[in-house]
C-alpha cells in the first residue's frame, strides 16, 4: 500500500466513477490507501460512491461534470493544479449498442465527445503534473470490441479503438517522464452500463465482475502499454488476432448481435469470481 500511494499518490481521481467499473476502480483504489476525487455526470451515485471510498478509509470528493462538453477542460485543469492527482482512471462512457443506421446524429456525436473527448481531455490535463513529479499513471479503458471493428457497437468499438491507441502512444511519450499509461481491454463485464444494453444473459454469457477489472488493472499498472484482463478474455484476442481480417470482423460482429438481439437461450448467465 505504501509503495503503492507513494508511485500513484496521493490523489487518484476517476472519471465516470458512479457504477460500474469506475465504481470498482474508485473501492480499490480506496483499499490501496489512496484519496479520491471522483468525476461523474450526476449527484446521487457519485455520493454513495463517495460514502463507500469513506467507509474503506479514503479521502473522497465527488465533482459532477459532464465530461463530454467542453467545459471539462478547464474544470479538470483546475482540479490538476488543486488536487495533487497522480492517478488517472477514465471509465466514463455512452454505451450504444444496436445497428449504426438506427442511431440518431446527435447520440453519435455526443457518444463521441464522453468516449473519445473526455479520455483525451483527461490526459491532457491531468498528465502535466504527473510529469513535472516524473511519477504518476493513467488508465484509459478499452474493449475487445475496440481490437477490431465490431458490427452492432459500431460506433462504440471504433471509440474503443481510439481509446486504446491513445494509450499506446502516450504510453511511450510520458513513459519516458516516469508516468506509465495502460490501455485496459476488458470483454463482458456484469455493469448497469452493460446490463442497459439488454443482453440476452440467459444464452450463458459469461460475464467478468468490475471488481476483477480493476483489481487486474491496478495489478498491471505498470504492464503498458495494453493489458487484456481476464484468462478468457486474452484467449478470445489471441484466437481473433490469429483470423485473416474479414473473419475476425465477422466473428465478433455476429457474437455480438447474438448477444444483444439473439433468441433466448436456456443456459443461465456465469459471472465469473
Ligand atoms: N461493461 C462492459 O462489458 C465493458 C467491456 C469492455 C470495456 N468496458 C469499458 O469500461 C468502462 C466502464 O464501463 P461500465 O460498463 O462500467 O459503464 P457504466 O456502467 O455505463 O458506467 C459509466 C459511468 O460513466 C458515467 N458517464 C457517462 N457519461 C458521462 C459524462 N458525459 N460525464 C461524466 N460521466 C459520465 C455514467 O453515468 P450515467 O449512468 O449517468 O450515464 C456512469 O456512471 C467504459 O470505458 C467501457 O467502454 C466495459
């Protein structure tokens, strides 16, 4: 823990941090002995997130922001001068899952600004501070949707993609400042955000708990610049990766429009430990 708060200390601020795997991010982080500041679009689940982190012993402030509008730049550029933040989890997305053509322009775009927007406004501006100390880290979180294109997330995945590769490439600009950069894939993950989607459960998904992904993130922080948590998970990337291109995109697309709009199974749904 004290190695910990010392290399990543002592702020981590999480962005989309009221359910999901923010929510997981924020507790573990809150385990490993760090203080919080926790960023999400309403007030009521960032509070109980903030009673949680309190509860396990954290610091915890809760800012609500709308990180897909501008105003977030300047807002999270004050915080980086505040707040001594030398850990970055940016978790905050708007999920679409359906065909493309039935998406509206305006969700496209408003999708685009919290899931591409907000993770580089993120970095931009909490990364300075972390570099002048020549310590710190930052988590973007990706998919194995975003490994590939993926029909039926269409939009969602080519976000993904941009995520992960932002990363990577930043991975090896402030690498060099001592400040380590993680793309985290994570496959199906029991979330309120994923269970929005409606997937078809009783098909026998087997779904990863958030408490898993960000125990394994936290575990690989300095593992960059790509981490896929999860057994199951780098097996599924290990056996796409191996298929010609067209394949690949056609396996995963028609896995994931079974998932969401397949016909009901019988199996019932596994939740991985
Ligand atoms: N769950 C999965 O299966 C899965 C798989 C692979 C990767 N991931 C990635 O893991 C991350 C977290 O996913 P999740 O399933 O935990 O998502 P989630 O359950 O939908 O939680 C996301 C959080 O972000 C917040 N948020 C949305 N728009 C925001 C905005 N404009 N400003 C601030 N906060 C905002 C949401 O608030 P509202 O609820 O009020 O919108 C919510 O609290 C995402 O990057 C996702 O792509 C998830």
């Amino acid at each position: 823990v004290e190695a910990f708060r010392a290399r990543y200390g002592p702020v981590a601020a999480v962005l989309g941090a009221g359910q999901g795997i923010g929510r997981a991010f924020a507790l573990a982080l809150a385990a490993r002995g760090l203080d919080l500041l926790l960023v999400d679009v309403a007030r009521a689940p960032l509070d109980a997130v903030c009673a949680e982190a309190e509860a396990a012993g954290a610091r915890a402030r809760g800012l609500v922001l709308d990180l897909g509008t501008e105003a977030a730049d300047a807002a999270l550029a004050a915080e980086a001068r505040q707040a001594r933040i030398g850990l970055a989890v940016y978790t905050a997305v708007r999920s679409l899952v359906g065909p493309f053509l039935d998406e509206t322009p305006g969700t496209l775009r408003t999708a685009l600004a919290v899931n591409c927007g907000g993770a580089q406004a993120a970095c931009r501006a909490l990364a300075p501070p972390m570099v002048e100390r020549g310590r710190g880290g930052i988590v973007l979180l990706s998919s194995l949707a975003g490994l590939q294109g993926t029909g039926f997330v269409a939009a969602y995945a080519a976000a993904k993609a941009f995520d992960l590769t932002l990363a990577e490439a930043l991975w090896w600009e402030l690498g060099e400042a001592g400040v380590d950069v993680l793309g985290l894939v994570a496959g199906s993950t029991d979330t309120p955000g994923f269970r929005a989607g409606r997937p078809r459960l009783e098909t026998g998904a087997v779904l990863d708990a958030p408490e898993a992904v960000a125990r394994e993130g936290l575990d690989h922080l300095a593992d960059g610049p790509v981490w896929i948590c999860g057994e199951g998970n780098r097996r599924i990337a290990e056996a796409l990766a191996a298929l010609p291109r067209r394949e690949r995109v056609g396996a995963i697309s028609a896995s994931t429009r079974a998932l969401f709009a397949g016909p009901p199974g019988l199996a019932p749904p596994t939740r991985r430990p």
